[in-house]
C-alpha cells in the first residue's frame, strides 16, 4: 500500500491533551496540542458541545478521524 | 509551535449550493490542506485578517483560521 | 403474454453493445429476448428507440415522500425504477413515538423537508421498520431499497443519550438485534454519517459512535451479506481517503460491501480526487469493497442579495456593501448613481458570468416573465446589460430576486466524465427528494447520457446503461434486477437516445402543506414498466399501476 497520512480513531474520552500526550510524546503538550490542532481544522468546523453536555469543551467525537502529523507533501 | 499559513484561496461551490471559501494552508513540511470556510467563517476570517478581499487572506496564520471557524459555529 | 416491446434497440445491461429485439413480459417477469412470435395483451413499438433496464438510483433521501406520492415522482419519468432511500443514516424507521419529532426535525434541517410536510402528508402509523414497510408497500410504484439508518437505531435503544455519548456494551447489542430485525424486515444495509448535523446544530447520534460499536454493527451485516453506506468528510481529501481505509478494513473483516457518498471534483485539485480513485482501487485489489458514488450533474450556486453570499468575496466594493450592510443600505447602494457606477465598474471585468445567471425567482407579478431566463436574455429584452439587470431586479423585487449561476463545481467534463467510467466508481449520490427548498436533485440519469455519452463521449451509451442498472444492482446485491434477460424481473425504461436528457429546473407546489420545491422534467423517456406494467409514458403521464416492491438483499 502506498503510504497516506498517518491518522487515529480518538477513544470516547479523549481529548486535545490526551492525544498530544500519547502520540506526539516527543513534543511539549502545549506544542503538541497547537500542532494536532493545526492539522485537524475540520473538528472546529461544528458547533460546540452546549455547557450541559458530558462533551462540553471538547469538540471531539468518538467518530471523528484525527491526523497526527501534517499532510504528507 | 506550527507557523502553517495560508497560501491560497479559491471560491468553490458547496454541495448544498452556497458558494464557499476554499483556503489552502502550507504546513512547515510543505504539506498543504484545504479548508472549506461557509460565509459565516469566511467573515469571521475576513475580520480577524483586517481583509476587505479574500486575497488580502493570503499569509495569515492558521490560528486565526481555527478562530473563524470557532466564531462561527459559536453564533448558535 | 402481458406485454410485448417490439423493434427496439435492446442494450440488456451487461455492457455488451445494443441489438434489434423484442421482449416478452408476463407476470411481471421478461420471459423472452430476441425475436417474439407471440402477440401481447399490450404492445409497445419502440422502433428507433433503446430498451433497456430500469435506473437504480442508490443515494436517494424520499422516506418521507414515500408516504405521500408512492411514485417518488419526479424520479420514475427519468427512467428510475428503483431507489435506495435511508441514506446518511437517516430512515424513517425504526422510530418510538416519542422521537417522531426529534426525526422530523432532522429531516428538515439536513434534507430541507417542511415541517408542515409531516405535519400534513403523514399518518405516524408505524413504529418498527417491519410496520414502516407495510405502511408504504400499500401504495408503491417504484421499487424501494430502503437502509435502515444508524442514528435512528441509536434514538430507540439509546433515546436521547444517542446525541451525546458512545455506547455501552448492552447498548450495542440492543442496536445489533435491532438491525437484524430491520434486515430481516427487507432493509437492504445500514446508513451512517460522519458529517451531518441535526436540527440543533449538533452532530446527528451517528457521529457519537465509536469505531467499536460500527464495527459490531457491520459483523451483523456481514452475517445477512448487505451493505455499508456512509457520508464522509468529502470536503477533505485526506480525511476522504483515511474513510477509504476505514471502510476496506470493515469489508474485509466482514465480507460485506460499502459505499461511500459523496466524492466530487475540485476543479483546483484534480489531484485530490486521483488520489482516493488510487486508494480505492488499491484497496479493492487487496480484497476490500468500496465503491465511491460520484454524481453526474454540476454544482450551481444560488444566491440573493439580501444575504452575503462569497460569489462576491473577490469583489471588494460589492463584498463590503453585502458583508457591512443592511438591506436597506444594500438598496440604497444599488439606488446611488455614483456608487452603482463604482459597482458596475468592478465587475464589469465578469461580464460573461453575470450574463450566464438565471433568474430563478422572483416575487412581483411583472418579473415572473423572466423567471428561468438568463440575465443576457433579460439584458437583451430591456435593452441594457446584465450586470445592470442584476441590479435592477434586485431593487424591483426588494433584493428578493433569486439568481443561479449553474455549473460552478463537480463541472469539468473530462475529469467528471473519466470518474463515470471508472471500474471502481458507482454512478449515484444524486440525493433525490433532498435539499427540495434549494435545487433539483432530479435528472441526474438523463444528464449521464445528453452530457457524458452524447456531447462528451466519455463513455458508451451500453456502458453508461451498464453504469446505472446492472453494476448498481450487483454492488447492492439486488436480486434479478438491473438486466433484460429471461427470468428477471421486468424492469425497463424506453427512451431516445439522441433526446434523453433533464429538463430545466423549476419551483412547484407539490408537497403536502403547499409546500415546494425544485424540480426538473425528463425528456426523451418514453415508457417507465415496473414490475412487468406500464407506470408512465410520456405522452399519458403516470398510470395507476402499482407494482413497486420493497426490494432487499440478496443473502
């Protein structure tokens, strides 16, 4: 298979901080949050979760498809 | 800390029949992804970048495009 | 013989190139090909004509339309004979009672259906998907391959917890059992999204399931051999592909089909769309099954002055008038020599695009001459510009004039064209009975063969026959459908070949509660039979036939 950009399927709790944490553990967390956020514009791109919600603060969802790394040039 | 930004952008037509902004960000490893903006995004964009034309969008910061994105949802 | 078609040019599906036949009906089934000697109870001459098999169209949103028109008009008079509703994990079945409105509202955010449509047009008789079947079977023209949707199955187990968490193992074999219900009951696969939102503007239940709990539910089509259909972030490129993987990974785990919809062109990334064809196929060729649907027909762009649209954004004086203004402003802008002057000027460098605008409608009884006419047309009958024109109906209608600049995306013929032909491509998500409020999605059929065999060739008239009926039926797994051969099911569409075609797009009044919506009128479709009977011809309209079956998989 040619190779594609690497991605991941969040678990139901996972958020910014836990996924910088375990797969950009070389990076600071701040520097991993920024860099995971940077290539994963499409989760901002949907309401936030309301305030009463278990999700409220974070936008991702257990469906989603997150990138860890750039796009690949 | 990433210093993606935006290179390109591009007037496209959405799926529901709205035109939409497409802005192409450069990534420090020369990747380069698209993003679709719907008029409320590209607003915020527009106003977060001082631009009175989409052109003036090119060379701004990707944050400033997560932003637009987060005002824009946020109206509801 | 009930039915004998005669003299026609037969293209049987197969992609094998057309011949001079006959065919043979009876009891609803085509007992011959070739050279008939009998005499039918009714005869078709279709001299100079094609005979071939019915359209599938397989991305289709007509759930709610079904318990009101049970032709799915306008879908049949383009030659359609069967469709799959109950996409993007949407069905109207199975549903509680007490979620009857939760699905309503979903419905008319996501494919723009009133309301008032439900409110007027249906009798809430129905709760499981087996009753839902029975409730539209009384009164079925068109066939139905319906998807049972994966949000709703997650309001019945889950209720409201669907919409904000993933679910618990119990949960999930609730919504297991529910699903091989729903099969059982005909459900051709299960729907899911990954993109949809709900009439809240949050993510529809789909979106809240973890890739563990699609997985458990694929073991269960895998089981009844049905298919997978998902909405993807098409927007997206990489996301599109990493779906591809996703989805390759499921079929071969679960030796099932899937489909994902839509994939379209961007004319300023040609290579994006190469790439998830690449992946695709390389998927493929490892074992896998995933078909992307790709649409015929181009994208437009509808817009009136009254809200921003970005058609405008590179236009700085026009975009900062629309962005910063008021519609009293934006008239009064419009209304000022000098500033109409500075306007005109700006964009006068785009004539061609505003030429080519149509008017699509407008609310004084004086402008509805122009309706449907081009703004160079109009220019022409007034004796000015139509960049002016523009301007003028704005002010005339109280910038209720409503314009259409079509053909703006998913239109680059030879890119499209190529996609259509493709081994691994499936002609599809034209997303009938959706959006009704914004576009048509009807003709899509018509628009494969006037634009990519006729004008285009980017394909035979035999392979683009292929492309709609007999590959669409062996990927769902329809059973003796989607062929002209002895024994199946007498499914046929006879029309013009050099005529086949969508008419233009119009606004009618024809949903339940006076609602409307946009339409389009077939040409060149001559005669629909569903079911060994006569459902439409041209020159009669629709008959009172009913021979639509609910159409499920084959096990």
């Amino acid at each position: 298979m040619n190779t594609v950009r690497k991605s991941i399927f969040p678990s139901a709790q996972d958020t910014w901080e836990s996924i910088a944490a375990r797969e950009l553990s070389s990076s600071s967390t701040e520097e991993g949050i920024a860099n995971l956020q940077s290539w994963n514009l499409h989760v901002f791109a949907r309401p936030p979760a309301p305030a009463e919600s278990p999700r409220a603060g974070n936008p991702i969802l257990p469906s989603d498809i997150l990138f860890i790394e750039p796009p690949l040039v | 800390m990433t210093d993606a930004k935006i290179i390109a952008v591009k007037l496209s037509a959405a799926h529901e029949g709205d035109a939409e902004l497409i802005v192409d960000i450069r990534y420090s490893n020369g990747g380069v992804t698209q993003v679709p903006l719907d008029r409320y995004a590209s607003e915020a964009l527009m106003t977060a970048c001082t631009a009175d034309t989409a052109d003036d969008l090119i060379g701004h910061g990707w944050e400033k495009v997560r932003r637009a994105l987060q005002v824009s949802y946020s109206r509801f | 013989m009930d039915l004998v078609i005669r003299n026609g040019n037969i293209i049987d599906g197969s992609g094998l190139p057309s011949y001079l036949g006959d065919i043979a009906i009876n009891d609803g089934r085509i007992v011959k090909v070739g050279n008939v000697a009998d005499t039918g109870t009714t005869e078709i001459d279709a001299q100079g004509k094609v005979v071939s098999p019915g359209f599938i169209d397989p991305h289709t949103h007509f759930d709610a339309q079904l318990l009101w028109d049970g032709a799915a008009k306008p879908a049949i008079e383009h030659g359609v004979t069967t469709i799959v509703p109950g996409n993007c994990s949407l069905s109207l079945a199975p549903l509680k009672a007490d979620h009857r409105m939760k699905l309503v509202g979903m419905f008319n955010q996501i494919e723009e259906m009133p309301f008032k449509a439900f409110e007027e047009g249906v009798v809430w008789d129905w709760e499981s998907f087996e009753e839902f079947i029975t409730r539209i079977k009384k009164d079925l023209t068109i066939n139905v391959a319906p998807l049972v949707g994966h949000s709703v199955l997650r309001l019945w187990v889950m209720g409201n917890e669907s919409m904000h968490r993933t679910a618990t193992e119990q949960e999930t074999q609730a919504m297991q059992a529910l699903l091989k219900e729903c099969l059982d009951a005909g459900a051709i696969g299960l729907s899911t999204s990954f993109v949809d939102m709900d009439e809240t503007l949050q993510p529809v239940p789909s979106r809240y399931a973890d890739a563990a709990e699609l997985d458990a539910l694929c073991a269960v089509l895998g089981q009844h051999n049905r298919i997978l259909q998902v909405v993807h972030e098409f927007y997206d490129n990489d996301i599109t592909v990493a779906r591809i993987d996703q989805l390759a990974d499921i079929s071969r785990k679960h030796k099932i089909t899937t489909t994902l919809s839509p994939l379209f062109v961007n004319n300023d990334n040609f290579a994006g769309v190469d790439q998830a064809i690449a992946r695709v196929v390389e998927q493929n060729e490892a074992g896998a099954r995933v078909w992307p649907q790709v649409q015929t027909r181009p994208i437009d762009i509808s817009f009136t002055f009254s809200v921003p649209s970005l058609l405008f954004i590179r236009l700085r004086t026009w975009y900062a008038v629309m962005r910063f203004g008021t519609p009293e402003t934006i008239m009064a802008a419009f209304s000022d020599e000098e500033q109409r002057k500075q306007l005109v000027a700006e964009a006068s460098n785009m004539m061609g695009l505003w030429q080519r605008l149509i008017l699509r409608q407008v609310k004084t009884e004086a402008n509805q001459q122009y309706v449907g006419k081009n703004l160079a047309e109009i220019a022409e009958l007034r004796g000015t510009d139509a960049l002016n024109v523009m301007i003028d109906l704005s002010l005339e209608e109280d910038l209720d004039a409503h314009f259409l600049s079509a053909d703006m995306g998913h239109n680059n013929d030879d890119k499209v064209g190529s996609l259509l032909r493709h081994p691994h491509v499936m002609i599809g998500a034209s997303d009938g009975g959706a959006h009704i409020l914004s576009f048509s999605t009807y003709g899509d059929t018509g628009y494969l063969f006037s634009r990519f065999v006729r004008e285009n060739h980017s394909m035979s008239i035999e392979e683009a026959v292929k492309k709609i009926t007999s590959d669409t039926a062996d990927i769902w797994a329809i059973p003796q459908r989607g062929l002209l051969k002895s024994g199946y099911v007498a499914d046929v569409t006879i029309f013009d070949a050099d005529l086949i075609d969508r008419g233009p797009e119009y606004y009618v009044q024809d949903v339940p509660g006076d609602g409307h919506r946009y339409v389009r009128d077939s040409a060149g479709v001559e005669t629909v039979i569903i079911g060994g009977a006569v459902a439409y011809t041209q020159q009669g309209g629709y008959t009172d036939e009913r021979r639509g079956e609910i159409v499920g998989g084959r096990a």
